[in-house]
C-alpha cells in the first residue's frame, strides 16, 4: 500500500510542479531579454544586477541548462526560480519538460518518503527546521546588503 501511495502522491506533485514550471517558462518568455535590461538599466542598483551580471548568467545558462534545470528543481527556492531563464533563453519546451519532470519527480519521491518515514514527528524536526531557515535568510540578508553596498566601498 505505502509503494502505491508514495508513487501516486509523488507523480500528482510532479505534475503540479510541471505545470507550475511551465508557468514560470512562460513568464520567461514574456520578460525576455531586451526588457530585463531594462529594468536592470532602471532598477539594477536595488537588485544588485549589471548587464554584465545578466550576460554572464545567460551565457552560463546556455551552455549548462539541462543541468540547472534538472538539479534547480530539488532546490529549495531555485525550483520556481530556474523556470524564468529557461524562458528566456528560449530552452526547447521539450528537455525543459523531460528534466522539470525527472528533477521533480526525484524531488516530489524524497518529499513524500520523508514524509512517511517522520510521521508524527513534525514538532521534532520544527525544531531544526526554525533556526537553520533563520540563519539562511539572516544570510541571505547580510549578502543583499554586502552586494548593495560594496560599488560604495569599492569607489
């Protein structure tokens, strides 16, 4: 019973996530790569971004997209996120589908047979979960800042 109910629960969460991904895919496309230039050409200080970010981040995500997209969608915060440049660089809707759909499924599997093996135990694992999700955002927060302020410093 466990083999069928982990294997149904993990495809039902694959397919959600595949269908929000293709979303995200959209909204890619719709942003393109001329108008995120210019919002970072307007906004690229508060964002922390310079077109020389943006090129190199494209450049990158040409040449290794399967991959991020295959490994962005077992990231927490990456997964939704992984979406947009491959919309953007115009990624095949095909090996886009092919790697959300195995990175999903493999995320979605682990997800669920966690979920079953912990059971009850949420208040336990609460307790780790709070603090290390509180010192990655404090993180998180001191990186912002640091991108923010370091043209400042380094004038």
């Amino acid at each position: 019973m466990f083999d069928f109910i982990t294997s149904l629960l993990a495809s039902m969460g694959s397919i959600g996530v595949a269908d929000g991904a293709f979303l995200w895919y959209w909204i890619g496309t719709l942003v393109s790569e001329a108008r995120m230039r210019r919002v970072i050409a307007r906004h690229g200080r508060w964002l922390t971004i310079s077109e020389q970010d943006l090129d190199r981040s494209l450049a990158w995500f040409r040449r290794n997209g399967n991959k991020a997209v295959f490994l962005g969608r077992m990231v927490p915060g990456v997964r939704t996120l992984i979406s947009v440049p491959a919309g953007m660089t115009r990624m095949p809707l095909l090996p886009f589908l092919l790697y959300t759909g195995l990175g999903s499924l493999i995320w979605t599997a682990a997800l669920t047979v966690s979920g079953y093996l912990l059971e009850a135990q949420f208040a336990k694992v609460e307790t780790w979960i709070n603090p290390v999700t509180n010192v990655l955002l404090g993180g998180l927060l001191v990186l912002y800042v640091w991108r923010l302020l370091r043209p400042r410093v380094e004038r």
